[in-house]
C-alpha cells in the first residue's frame, strides 16, 4: 500500500489542469473558517475564574523547584510533559488566569497551521479541509481557554499524524524514529493518547512487516517514556482502585454522542451524509465518465485517519467495560478524524470545491453556535470567588473539602496546595487543613472543628458524582457552629461552599 510521493512540479502541474479557481474559492471559505476561529477564541474566557482542574495546573506551575513540582506530578494521575512547560511558563510570566490560559490558546491557533504546512504540497484540497475543522472544532475552541493539557494535546495529535504519514510512505529508520518520538510525545501529554499510538504501530506492522528489520530500533526512542511510566505506575495504580474513579462505565446509548464528539457534535454525522451525497453527485455530473482521480488522498493519508477511528473505537470499548473515560479523553483522535472526512470529502467531490466548502460552512455554523451560548457557559465548579470571600475574613486556618471520590487517594500536601491556591497567589498564606474523612465521620462536625475559633471552611462538591458526602448528608456547618456565617459560591449540581466566622465578617 505505500504511495511514492508525487514530485512537487508535476502535483502542481496536475492542480493547474483541474482548474485554480476552485482551489481558491476553496482558500477563501479557509480563510473565513480561520476569521471564525480566531473570533471564537474571544468567547473563550481567558480572564474567567480557574475551574477546578485548572488550578491544579496553577498550583504546580506557582512550585518553587524543579524537584517539587516533579513530587507533584509523581502524587497526581495526569501525565508530565503539560505540568511541566507550565512551571517553567509562570517562571516567566507569573501565575494571573490570563497567563496560565495563554499557551493553550497559542496551541490552538498553531494548530490548523501546522495541519495545513504537513498536507499542503501534494494535497492542497485536503490540508484546507482538514485545517478549517481543526480551527472550528468546538471542543477546540473551549480547550483554547483551559489552563489544561488539551489544547496541548490536539497539536502533539497533529504532528504525530504528519509524522506518522511520513513514516508509512518510506519507513527508514529515521523517519520512524520521528514518528516514535512524536506518539511518545503525545502520549506523556495525556495517557490515552497511548490508544492511537497502538494503532498505529499495528498498522505500521501490518503494512511494512517486511521492513521491521531496518525501523525496529526506532523503537527504543520510547525508553524515556517509558522510564517515566514504569515511574509513575505505582501512582497510577492508586487511581486505578476500586471506588477511586470518579467515572461511570459508558452505556451503549451514550456511544453516538461519543464517537460525536470527534466531529463537535453528533448533528455533523447528518450534514457529513449530505456533503458526501452532494459531492458523489455534483463529481459524477461533471466527470462525464472521465477517471480523473485529481488529489485523491493516498492508501497512507487514509490509514493515517483509520489509526485514529481504531484508537477512539478501543478508548470507547474499554470505556464500556471500566469506568475509565470522559469525552475529552478522545481528543487525540479528533485531529485524525477530521482528516478521514477530509479525505472522505475529497473522494467523493474530486475537484468540485462546493461539498468540502458546504462542510466548512457547517463547521462554521457549529463554531457560531458555540460562540453564542459561549457567554452564558458559566465555569461553575469554581472556587476562586469563594476564596476571595474567604480573605476578606483573614483566617488563619482553612479546612478544605475536596468532596470527591479521589479524595481517599490524593496526597494531603497536594490538597493543601490546591486549596490555598488563591490566598497563596494573592500574598495571604493560610494553614490549609486538607480533609479526608472515613465513611462514619460527620463531615460537617470535622469541618468546623478543623477550622477551629478564627478558620475558614471550604468545602467542593458535585452531586453527580458517586460516593460524593453531600449527597447522603448535605452541609449544615451553621447547624453544627452557629459562629459560621456561609454562602454557596456554587449552583446545583456543583456545591462551593464557603464559611468563615461571623465575627470576622
């Protein structure tokens, strides 16, 4: 199945017998795409409160040493690589939401770049396509606001598929070592990443069984990763207990929405049916009988999307069987998805630019939606405002209730850091009681005890989480203390609750 590449002068002699207006006509619908992305990033809330999971990555970045964030990534269940390009960003730029928040927006824009620059020379058609779904992905555009490994990830995504394309044209050793380093690249970004790079070592050695002799050693490019690995498992199998996840398995209902997510939204299969339909027709017209197979992707840009389908396909099956996934996990396929349906649009419109313009449109029109309820998206699970109401008090003490099912798991130094996050940034340090009460103990009782006379008690909760305290026995702190005064920074199902002392309020 390995293509050998065009020459660059006869690929752009071809493109000039199919006719450049197409191609431009298509630029332009790229470009408006790009124009919409860059207007989504807007709606991104850069300057929004830190949800939760954000100020884990605050609270690494603000470690003082190298060898203190490494004990933290170590005590935490999230791969390395994102933990530590962020200690070493707010060395420079501090810890603000706006600079945490920065990178990932930077990923996101280079992103649709860098898809475009890999495919460009010999499949100009599919690196627009393949670049504008990239740009209008929605959860790309939410994950280019998060202070998380994601938007991060989509691009380490993008650069393993060009390298792994490059790979499955001429495996020699180097161009496997690249491709080797790229996977384990992705993979030290966020585990499930190791999905795709299995696939794609099982099509590589179904394709070049033969050539194994010459790449293999391209493997041990790996050692590093997996030296970390072998480093983190013990943690990692901490995480894995019984009762820690905090995950449900998936249904069988829920896998459209699912396999939806690599698209933006299940709506897109429908459009995708419609754009495909519409090409085949609209080819067919104005092919006349004529074989022109004008930029048709190669055996190799195909298998490059079929590695992702087949890694999202594993992720979802082991999903079904464990609690072990949530939709974002899937984001490492995403880019390879949208690539098959580049590919998948080529094939069936040929040189008609209409069908891949209609599917940028659409794309578009998802994106505008987004944009549109972008605003009223609050970032609820957020405990920054409670913690500015908190300072106000100036307590001492702060008692701090991740109410979670990995709360039984976490390191209590880790809590503490996480929890007193906001008082640290904002120069007001507080002694920060991490709690991890048995399942006997009456949390609200340990809570205004842990604060004691002049403390704070923060306490974090999502009732749709199983094993979550505050769903058998909500908080009654004033009950307990009277002295409390308390406001619920949070709105149903997410509980942020704050109490200080009513004599300090």
């Amino acid at each position: 199945m390995t293509v050998v590449p065009l020459p660059i002068r006869q690929a752009n002699a071809r493109e000039t017998t199919t006719g450049w207006s197409g191609l431009h006509k298509l630029t332009g619908f790229a470009l408006a795409a790009a124009a919409v992305s860059i207007a989504g990033h807007f709606y991104a809330g850069l300057n929004d409160p830190l949800f939760l999971d954000e100020v884990w990555t605050g609270a690494f970045a603000s470690e003082h040493t190298l060898s203190a964030v490494t004990a933290q990534i170590r005590n935490d269940s999230n791969a390395p690589i994102y933990y530590y390009l962020m200690f070493f960003w707010a060395k420079a730029f501090g810890v603000s939401n706006l600079s945490l928040r920065l990178p990932s927006l930077l990923f996101s824009l280079i992103t649709p770049a860098a898809a475009w620059m890999a495919l460009r020379t010999r499949w100009p058609s599919i690196a627009l396509v393949w670049a504008a779904t990239l740009a209008l992905w929605t959860p790309g555009l939410e994950f280019s606001g998060d202070a998380r490994c994601y938007a991060l990830l989509m691009l380490a995504a993008v650069l393993n598929g060009a390298a792994f394309l490059r790979a499955l044209e001429a495996p020699t050793l180097g161009r496997s070592a690249v491709w080797v380093a790229s996977a384990c690249l992705a993979v030290l970004i966020h585990y499930d990443a190791a999905y795709l790079a299995v696939a794609e070592a099982a099509i590589m050695l179904a394709l070049h069984w033969r050539r194994v002799p010459v790449f293999w050693p391209s493997a041990l490019v790996a050692a590093p990763a997996l030296g970390w690995i072998a480093y983190h498992a013990p943690r990692l199998a901490d995480f894995a207990r019984p009762g820690a996840a905090w995950y449900d398995r998936l249904t069988i209902a829920q896998l459209p929405a699912s396999l939806g997510f690599l698209v933006g939204a299940s709506v897109m299969f429908p459009v995708l049916a419609v754009v495909l339909i519409l090409g085949r027709l609209l080819a067919g017209r104005d092919a006349a009988g004529s074989t022109d197979q004008t930029e048709e992707a190669s055996g190799d840009l195909w298998m490059v999307g079929m590695a992702a389908l087949a890694a999202a396909g594993a992720c979802l099956a082991v999903a079904v069987a464990k609690p072990t996934f949530t939709l974002r996990y899937l984001t490492p396929c995403a880019p390879g998805a949208l690539l098959l349906i580049a590919c998948a649009v080529q094939w069936a419109s040929r040189r008609r630019w209409e069908p891949k313009a209609l599917l940028i449109a659409a794309f578009a029109g998802l994106a505008a939606l987004w944009m549109s309820q972008a605003p009223i998206r609050p970032r609820v699970y957020s405990f920054e405002a409670a913690s500015a109401w908190l300072r106000v008090a100036r307590p001492s003490t702060l008692a701090f209730f991740w109410d979670h099912p990995n709360t039984t798991i976490e390191a209590p130094d880790q809590l503490a850091l996480v929890g007193g996050f906001f008082f640290r940034r904002a120069g007001q340090p507080v002694s920060v009681v991490p709690l991890k009460p048995s399942p006997s103990v009456d949390v609200s009782k340990l809570s205004a005890a842990a604060a004691g006379p002049d403390g704070a008690i923060l306490w974090l909760y999502d009732t749709r989480v199983h094993d979550t305290r505050a769903r058998a026995a909500p908080p009654r702190i004033v009950e307990v203390d009277p002295g409390f005064v308390c406001r619920d920074f949070g709105s149903a199902p997410i509980g942020i609750l704050a109490c200080r002392r009513k004599s300090s309020s």
